[in-house]
C-alpha cells in the first residue's frame, strides 16, 4: 500500500528529534510529525529560525507538542552538549531523524578540523546516533532514519583524503558524503540486527527539491535554468519529504531499506523503496568507514 500520512495513526506517546528542523525538508519533516502527535524536538543551529519555524507550526497546529534546542553539526562538543541535554531530560527516543545538511559550500574545515560537508551531512550524526543509542535502543520499535541523496550514485570514498585536504571538489565532497550516510544507515541496521534489539535504521533521499541546500549553485543556475527545469524534475519540499516520513512513519517497513521517489529516474513522485550503489552495499567498505568514523570522533559504540 502505498504511504499515505491520513492513513498514520496518531502517536502522543512517540519523541522525535529531527535534525536541521526550521527550514525545507526538515521543517516539513518536523510539520508532518506534529500532526501525528508526536513531541519534535528541532534540533537546530539557529535557534532565532528554529523559533521561527516552530512559531510557523503552532500556528497551524496549536496542540503541537514541539520544542527548539541548540545543535550545531559543525561542532562535535554541540554534538555531545545536545545529547547530554536530551538524555538528561528524556527517558525515550522513538524516532532519530538524520536530516540536516549542506550542499557544496565554498572548502571549509570546521573547529574539529574536518571539512565541512563530511562532518555536518555525516560524522556528527553518526556521533549524536551513538550518544542516543541507549535511548533508542531501550525504546520499543524505534528507527533512526539517515538522510542521503541521489548524488550518492557516482560518488566514491577516499579514504586516504577523506577531508578533502588535498583537493576540494564541492560536487565530489558533497556526493562522498551523502554515500556514507547511506553506508551509515545500512551498516547501522546490520549492527543493531546483530544485538537483537528492536530499533532499526533506515535511509531515505529527497529526489529533487528546491531547498535552501541549493544556496551554494551558481547564480546564473538559480536564476535561468532552475526556473525552467523546476517544473520538470522538482517537487515541493512537503513532497520531497515523503519518503523520510515513509521511512519513519510507514507501516510493515522493515530496517536497512533505502526509500526515495518513485518517479521518473528517481527525481519526483510517490516514496516508494529505491535501489543504491554498489559501493553502498559493500560490507567491507562499510566495516572500514565505521572504524575510520569512530577514531575521528573518539566514540566506540556497537562493536
């Protein structure tokens, strides 16, 4: 069957952090939720926007159960921070949702001393996944839900200059580091399958939507081409949200599935379940990657 929101139940009882909440697929994410009754926790970088944006779903659902707090990916100490914040005041996580991100900036490393994209799309999240874990694992039928992209398909890793240190391509850095949230999710659900825990982890891609991820394109692109292709192969990004929520809301979903959009080479349309890469399926790269993840942000967890 295929998702339909209307057709979700009401959850009260579930909490959801949703990651980069106050704008685009995030905020529609964080929207979408608050209908369900779920408590969103928006876990955001500008707390002034997350404000905002909170203020923008209350006053379409005054019930919202929805709460701002400060998480900014570029720093793992604002990693640990919320964590602890959460941990301290919640004894239960139903939903992780993995979604904030950027798209092809100009090269940056950040206080941690990795380039941007890697560390905010990936590494961040995979350290705040294992700080929650306890949460999420003592929480019945929980899922924690990585955000990839379709520019997954022709990246690869490199491992040996995996900061881009040597050269910096924001098109290569960006597809490298979408590759590894989805090696992430897909490695993250083999390991908790192997613990016997209820939890799983699931990926999902937006197709083609027209966020603020796409502040970093070329003026001329945003100005002449993005008007004339949009209506070709982009959604909203209510739709583009769709398959995060299939993934984290849809019924008989089982853990380690990728979902996106099941339209024309993947771009737009209904959420359905969407194959990947080879390299993302590859066990061994994905044995490495979590090694190479855990020794950068100095945090071990399911081994």
């Amino acid at each position: 069957m295929d998702f339909d929101l209307k057709n979700i139940p009401d959850q009260p009882q579930r909490v959801a952090i949703v990651t980069g909440a106050n704008s685009g697929l995030g905020f529609e994410t964080a929207h979408a939720l608050c209908q369900k009754q779920i408590r969103v926790i928006m876990a955001c970088r500008n707390l002034a926007k997350a404000e905002k944006a909170k203020k923008q779903i209350c006053d379409k659902i005054p019930e919202a159960k929805i709460e701002t707090s400060l998480l900014d990916l570029a720093s793992l100490n604002s990693v640990r921070a919320f964590a602890k914040m959460y941990s301290t005041k919640y004894d239960r996580l139903d939903l992780l949702i993995n979604n904030a991100g950027v798209m092809m900036p100009p090269y940056k490393v950040t206080e941690d001393g990795y380039e941007l994209q890697f560390q905010a799309n990936y590494l961040s999240h995979f350290l705040l996944t294992g700080l929650l874990l306890p949460l999420l694992t003592k929480t019945a039928c929980s899922r924690v839900v990585s955000l990839s992209s379709k520019a997954h398909e022709e990246a690869t890793i490199d491992f040996e200059d995996l900061q881009c240190a040597h050269h910096y391509s924001k098109w290569k850095a960006y597809g490298q580091s979408k590759l590894v949230c989805l090696i992430f999710a897909k490695e993250l659900n083999r390991r908790l399958h192997k613990t016997g825990a209820t939890t799983i982890a699931l990926a999902a891609h937006p197709g083609i939507s027209n966020t603020g991820l796409f502040r970093y394109f070329p003026k001329w692109f945003n100005a002449v081409l993005s008007p004339l292709l949009a209506p070709l192969i982009t959604h909203s990004p209510k739709n583009a949200a769709k398959p995060t929520l299939n993934a984290a809301l849809g019924q008989n979903v089982t853990g380690g599935v990728y979902y996106g959009p099941s339209g024309f080479m993947g771009f737009k349309g209904a959420p359905g379940k969407v194959d990947s890469s080879e390299v993302s399926k590859d066990e061994e790269i994905a044995k490495r990657l979590w090694e190479v993840s855990e020794e950068l942000v100095e945090f071990r967890y399911l081994n």
